[in-house]
C-alpha cells in the first residue's frame, strides 16, 4: 500500500514549493521533488556519495529506477561523484567457498565465463538499483568481481582504479577511497546491516586471527580465461563470528550517538553519514567485540 500522508503539511515542513504537491496526491513522485529532498538532506555540490537505496521504500517514481540515481548526480553538481556496491552472481566467486556442491564447482569451473567488470550484471541481492545504476550510460565499474563498484561523475574513474584483487574491501580500494575522500554515505531505508563501509572498518581494525576466505575467480589474462587465487577477509559473517545484524547494531548506535535525523527521500526513511566519523566509530567497537567472538 503507498504511504498515506498530509501532502500539504509535509512539503510545508520540508520546505518544498506548491507545485510539488502533485506528486504526494498521486502517490507518485517526480524526479524535482527527489532533488529538493535530498537538498534538505543536505546533499552538496562535488561530494561523493555511496548510496544504499530500497526502491519499495522510496515508493513509485515517475520515470522509474533511474530517476533515483539522475535527481542525486542532480543535487550534488557541479563535480560530484556517485558510487554504489554492485558486486556480481555469485557464480564468479563460488569455487572454493564451499556454496556449491562438488559437482556444481566442477561445472561452474568447467563453464563460467570470464568476469568482464564493464558487462557483467550486479548481485541481484542488493536490489533493482544497483544493477540500474551499473547499466547507466557514464557509469564505470572497478574490476574486483565480489567487491565491485561502480560509479559516475567527477572522481568516478580514480574511484574504480586500480582496485586489489585480493583484500578489495581495504587499502586502495574505492571504499579506502571513500573514506580518504571524506565522502557521505546516503541511506535509503536499506538495510543498515549492509554498509558496505563498515568491512573496510573491519579491514584497518588492528585485530589479529581476522577470518579470511579463499576462493577462485575467472578473469581474461593474454586472451584467455584463467581463474586467479583470491584471498580476502570474510565478508559474509565478518571478521570474527559476530552477532547477527552487527553491522546494523554499529550504524544504529551511530546515528543515535550523532543525533542524526531521519527525513524522506521519496517515502524512504534516509539518512546522510559522514565516512569517517562512521568508520573511526566502528573501529573500536569492532577491536572491543573481537575479545569476545572468535574466529
């Protein structure tokens, strides 16, 4: 069911113009109303933005999917810049995580075609507007396949560069970019226990026995398929065998520690967090926590 709302009194309060109101009394919403709540958000010009976005949430927009990622390359130019996780299937980073059975690692090792970052499809377990966005004329895609990202605008191409194969949530990775950058990070009611941000936070924790997970991936070397030794640290239940929905404990704490509020982005309940106020938070909850979970 759309959300029922006070048109009226809710544009009010968010400072929006008259003519907006159409959208609400429609239970559609336009890509002019995205860009004026997301300068309310305090979105500005030349920052870089990650975003994690639910399309249920934000509701019907008019133009579709597409409309979400134009209104906030909208609100952040001039020389802004966008990224988002895409990551890949899963059958590019199966073999050897033990996901499949025997039989289907042969199969899948027998018959996979190599990763190709500029064409491959984003994991369909981080919703429509991922693979939306990758598909986006402009946007360009790191070449890690699990830790991919993509990204458009003004730091998109030193964003994707040069991104590890092995350890790609950490050290020159777009995330360590990120951070570097003092970018923000926009929550689209998605679920906060996937910030993505948080595993370089685990990354550059200073705590030993990490859990690490080997694994293969088919990549083109000299014309042909060869598929590479990837090592990194696990990104499926952490560092450490952490309580379930961690991550969101972390972020929850966070906005409640920064008295953040949360304000509409179409219907979606979004927050704006600063990188590295979240990370240097997360860091020494993380290297308290790792004294009582193990490996």
């Amino acid at each position: 069911m759309p959300l029922k709302i006070d048109s009226e009194l809710y544009c009010l309060t968010l400072g929006m113009p008259n003519n907006l109101l159409h959208d609400w009394n429609l239970n559609m919403i336009s890509t002019n109303t995205l860009i004026s709540q997301l300068k309310h958000l305090d979105l500005q010009s030349r920052e870089v933005i990650m975003v994690h976005a639910s399309m249920r949430a934000i509701g019907k927009v008019l133009g579709g999917p597409d409309q979400v990622h134009q209104a906030i390359m909208d609100a952040i130019s001039p020389g802004g810049t966008l990224m988002m996780y895409v990551g890949c299937e899963p059958e590019y980073e199966a073999v050897g995580r033990g996901k499949f059975t025997t039989d289907e690692e042969n199969t899948i090792y027998q018959y996979c075609p190599a990763f190709n970052s500029a064409t491959a499809r984003a994991s369909r377990d981080y919703g429509i507007l991922a693979e939306f966005f990758r598909s986006w004329p402009g946007v360009i895609c790191s070449s890690n396949p699990g830790a991919r990202i993509a990204a458009l605008g003004d730091k998109a191409s030193w964003l994707v560069a040069n991104h590890p194969l092995n350890y790609g949530y950490g050290s020159g990775s777009p995330l360590a970019k990120l951070y570097e950058n003092q970018g923000k990070i926009l929550i689209l009611e998605s679920d906060l226990d996937q910030v993505t941000i948080l595993h370089y936070a685990e990354h550059i924790a200073p705590i030993k026995e990490k859990r690490i997970k080997r694994f293969k991936v088919p990549l083109i070397k000299d014309g042909q398929r060869v598929w590479f030794d990837i090592e990194e640290y696990d990104t499926s239940v952490g560092i450490r065998q952490w309580p379930e929905r961690f991550f969101a404990t972390i972020v929850e704490k966070f906005i409640e520690e920064y008295r953040l509020q949360a304000k509409r982005i179409g219907q979606a309940k979004s927050y704006l967090l600063d990188v590295k106020s979240l990370v240097d938070f997360a860091v020494p909850i993380f290297i308290q926590a790792a004294d009582k979970y193990s490996c």
